[in-house]
C-alpha cells in the first residue's frame, strides 16, 4: 500500500455496517458510495482503478472511524461525474468500525 494521505470532503451521508454470516464467520460489510467534492485530474487518475487504502471518516462531532485494516485493507476507487465524484468503497471487516 502507497503511504500517501488524501483528504475529501463529503455530502452528508449515513454509515451503518452490515453484518453477514459467510464461510470464514460473521463480517461486516462496508461498502460505501459517498459523493465527495471533485479532487485534482491526478488524483482521479491514481485512484480510476481500485487501490488497497485505509479510509478513516472523521464525523462532524469530532468521532473517527477506520475502514479497513493493514491485514484486509478497503478497495478504494473513485467515480468521475460532472459536477462531483464518488467515492467507491469496497470492504468486509471482521469486527464492526463503529465500535
């Protein structure tokens, strides 16, 4: 995993993992699409395809959150539109991130 830092500004949005029985157990599944303000033409380019990233959300009480660990890491791409983009997440985690 790249060691690079990027920071997005959201729309408003609600995040609640879901848990899933599967083969290895129960999971939680994070997948996530939030519509972000558009970053710069490079950053659209590095991320067109899906990269192995930890996502942290911070909420506007100050909390943070981490999606993802350095064992499973969260499947990161971002979505191009006209006016914003979408950040795709993609991620089953093995305890909730809200705890």
């Amino acid at each position: 995993m790249n060691q690079s830092s990027y920071r997005f500004e959201a729309d408003f949005f609600d995040f609640n993992p879901t848990p899933e029985d599967s083969n290895a157990g129960r999971c939680y599944n994070c997948d996530k699409e939030i519509y972000i303000s558009s970053p710069t033409t490079a950053i659209l380019q590095e991320f067109s395809t899906p990269q192995y990233a930890l996502v942290e959300i911070s909420t506007t009480r100050g909390l943070k959150y981490t999606i993802g660990t350095y064992q499973i890491p969260a499947l990161v791409s971002l979505i191009p539109s006209l006016n914003t983009t979408t950040l795709q997440i993609r991620c089953k985690m093995l305890h909730s991130p809200l705890l």
